[in-house]
C-alpha cells in the first residue's frame, strides 16, 4: 500500500507529541528474498520490540488506527498512528510511562470513551536494510524486516516483509525502487499493518454501494454511513493538529454531510433534517477559523519561496504571528470538540447513518441529483456578461453541491454522472483558485496592517498584481468550462 502525500505541519507549542504523514510502500517477500545492490548506506541491525494496545472488541483496530508501545537501541516510546486522508500520519509521545498517555487516550476519545486499553499482542521485529541515497540525498529507507507475533507468551505467528519508506524522494523514486524490488522477486501486499497481521484482523471495509435499483433512503444511508466514517476518522487529528490536512479532511466530510441532507430532503423529516443540518453548520463554524488560519500559513509560506532573503524575512515574522494565532485558535477548537453539543451531533450522525428519519416520496435519487443540477444552471445562466466575484463564488458552491449530489447518484446513473462530476469539478477548481486569489489579498492586507513598513508595502503591491492576474486569466477560460458543464449536465440528467 503506497503512502506519498506530503502535508503541512503546525507546531504546537509545549507538546511532548512529534508526527509525520507517513509516505511508505509495502511489498511481499518469500523466504529466501534477498536486498539486491542500491547506492546508499547500509542500514544497522535493530531489533524492535512493539507492544499493541487496543480495547477487547479492536475497537481502534476497525477504525484503522494502531497504539503501540516501542522499545529499540536508546529509545522508547508510545507510537499512534492515524488516518490522514488516504494516508497515516505517525504520532510519537517519547518516555517511560507503563500505561498509554493522556495525551493519546485524549485524541481517541470519540473511539474509545471510557473502554479499557490493554496489551493484545508484542511484535519482535528484526530489521535490516539500506538507507538509499542519490548522491548526498537520502531518498527512502529500504527496510526487510523479520517478524515474530507473541500473544499471551506464546507465538502465534512469524512472517517477512518489505517496506519502501520515502525521506527526501519522490513518487517517481518510489516507483524505481518499488520495480527494481519486484525485478528481485517481491510481490503485492495486502496492504494490512503488522499487526492486523499479526492477530489474523481483515483489513476493515466499507459497507458495500447499494445495487442501482436501490431505494432513494439505502443510497442515502450507503452516502452518510461514508462521510460520517471519513469524519470520525479525521477527528483524532484535528484534536492533534499537527497536520493541517486532518482538519481540511474534516471540515471536507461535514461540507459533504451538509450536502447529502439537502439534497435528500425531500425524502427526509423536516425537523429532524433541518436540527441536523443546523448542527452540521455550527460545526462547520467552528472549524472554520482554524482552517482559514491554515490556508493563510500555506500561502505567505509559499509566497516566501520565490522571495530575496530580505522579503523572505519580513513573510516569516508574519508567518510567526499567524501560527501564534493558530495556536490560539487550536485551544477553542479542542474546547468545541470536546463540548457535550459535538459529543451529541456524533452521536445523532452515527444514529443518521443508520436509521434516517424519511417520509413517503415517490423521488428516485437520480431525481435529487437532477435537481440541485438544475439550482447550478440556473444560476449559471443568469450571470452577467462580466460576473462580480460574489456571483461566481455562489456559482463555485452550487457546482461544489451539483457535483455532491451527482456522487450520490452516480451508481445509478452511470457513466454520465462520472463526466458531469468531472467537468464540475474542473470548475469548482478553476473558480476556488478565483476565490484563493480574493482571499489572498485579504491576507496581504494583514500583513500589510501588521507591517507597516515601506518595504512591506512595495512587496505587498507586488503580491496583489499577481492575485489580480491570476483572476484575469481564470475569468477567460471560464466560459468553455462553463459549456461543457451544461452540456454533460444535460447528458447526465437530461
């Protein structure tokens, strides 16, 4: 299973947690597999001892998520590791203690509550392998790891693997090695952990799409039953908020929820649809700030890139005041979201997922998907010749929510439902970089306000014409996306 996303970090002042999005590959050995020949530096034997830590029902295990305690060469340590898109990242408390931090136990709380965490199996793993290099460059760590699983003292299971881990390489060096590992006789993986494993646990699965004659209310239930899966998943590290992809990941899944109730309304209870959608809202809200913060953060870091030393100087003392913000607002984020208001809206959404409250509706969920098409061609076609921004930012929602609500229905639809959802897309992107560029020069605004030197000034200008040319040259490719939209739209939905 191949991991390769990189994300941003953000420091969290007074933390004894490190993380890191892992970007690694699995790969199958059989018994006498041997490392061929790699430019790099061979790695030391170690020996790693893993101690698992889960509840009696693996409740942590079924929403792939992995505890364990480490012990090698001059170190120990308690080793978390969460979903992170499509990906994991690592969480690391060093120390001593016998009984998992407070710290973790505190990021879990949605899965564990007040169940008990106990040891459940301790993986022996003996590790060798080389540090590839490309010159100086350390481009991934090439692990073959031995692996012996005891349970209750006993083992229960011995096996092998390879693990391709990326440092300073891209997809294109994982790929190499990755080939020249197969060329040696490696194979595909399952992609399980050591520990699934270990303990003989099936990777878990998602419930399976509904059949395309599926009623409306089981296509609805498959939908919700998804996103508030996805939202769960990303609600251990936002808490964390090492990695701003978590929360972006988050506030994804509650903006799809939002969607998913509004377009199935009119099979759903009013009131019992509307306090949801509501919640889902508040919720949204509260994610927000801390999001908007992030976005500030990734731009002014990435304005700085291109910048001479003394500008670069002049972004990152800004840059310092917006994390110093961020950690501000983490603080009010972990409030809300330990809040008896949040623990409940989980609650109602799990509950949702299960059993939502509908009514008698002869509506097909194609026909719900049709409608919110129809909001966007409207709106759509009433632009003005020269559109304000204002006008295409709702134009970039209603293609956001059209294109949602096409996912709802495209196991029914079918392939024209793939094509709408892509032209739309292609749009929502086109226009969130119009909008990006709108919100970029509120942020050089603030930085402007904050410094207010003459230097900051001349630079600031220079910032705001590139934003205001990227908007210029993105309102000339709109109106060819904007046909073709309609077209599959029609095709789609008629």
């Amino acid at each position: 299973m191949a991991r390769s996303h990189i994300h941003q970090k953000l420091p969290v002042s007074a933390s004894p947690i490190s993380s890191h999005a892992e970007r690694e590959l699995k790969l199958s050995i059989e018994a006498d597999f041997r490392l061929p020949r790699l430019p790099g530096t061979p790695l030391s034997r170690r020996l790693l001892i893993s101690t698992y830590y889960d509840t009696t029902a693996y409740d942590l295990a079924h929403a792939r998520i992995t505890l364990r305690y480490r012990i090698e060469p001059g170190k120990k340590s308690w080793q978390l590791k969460i979903p992170l898109g499509d990906d994991r990242q690592e969480v690391e408390v060093a120390g001593k203690q016998a009984e998992p931090p407070a710290a973790l136990r505190d990021v879990l709380i949605l899965r564990l509550g007040h169940r008990t965490l106990m040891p459940v199996v301790t993986l022996r793993v003996r590790r060798t392998g080389v540090l590839v290099r490309h010159g100086r460059v350390p481009i991934a760590e090439l692990s073959l790891d031995h692996v012996t699983a005891v349970k209750n003292g006993r083992v229960i299971q011995r096996f092998r693997e390879l693990e391709i881990e990326l440092r300073q390489g891209d997809a294109d060096s994982l790929r190499s090695i990755e080939q020249q590992m197969r060329e040696a006789g490696a194979s595909d993986h399952d992609g399980r952990p050591k520990f699934y494993r270990a303990l003989s646990l099936p990777e878990p699965l998602s419930p399976p799409q509904p059949e395309p004659n599926a009623s409306a209310v089981e296509q609805v239930k498959w939908a919700l039953a998804q996103h508030v899966g996805w939202l769960l998943a990303h609600d251990p590290g936002t808490r964390l908020g090492t990695e701003s992809e978590s929360l972006h990941q988050m506030r994804v899944a509650t903006r799809r929820l939002r969607t998913i109730f509004r377009t199935a309304r009119p099979i759903l209870l009013p009131a019992w649809v509307t306090s949801l959608q509501q919640e889902l809202t508040w919720l949204s809200d509260v994610l927000g700030p801390a999001r908007d913060l992030d976005v500030q953060i990734a731009y002014f870091t990435d304005e700085s890139a291109g910048l001479t030393a003394r500008d670069r100087h002049l972004l990152a003392h800004f840059t310092t005041h917006l994390r110093t913000q961020r950690a501000a607002v983490q603080q009010v984020l972990l409030n809300e979201l330990t809040s008896a208001r949040y623990l409940e809206l989980i609650r109602r959404l799990q509950q949702a997922a299960q059993a939502p409250s509908v009514i008698e509706s002869p509506l097909a969920i194609r026909q719900l998907a049709e409608q919110e098409f129809k909001k966007l061609r409207k709106a759509i076609k009433r632009l003005a010749r020269s559109p304000s921004d204002a006008a295409l930012h709702k134009i970039r929602i209603k293609a956001k929510r059209a294109r949602y609500a096409a996912d709802l229905a495209r196991w029914v639809v079918g392939k024209p439902a793939i094509r709408f959802m892509k032209a739309a897309r292609s749009i929502q992107d086109l226009l969130g970089i119009h909008q990006d560029a709108i919100q970029a020069e509120r942020h050089i605004r603030q930085f402007v306000k904050y410094s207010t030197s003459v230097r900051a000034g001349f630079l600031a200008g220079r910032m705001v014409e590139r934003q205001h040319n990227r908007r210029v040259t993105i309102r000339k490719k709109m109106k060819p996306l904007f046909k073709a939209l309609l077209k599959q739209g029609k095709k789609a939905w008629g």
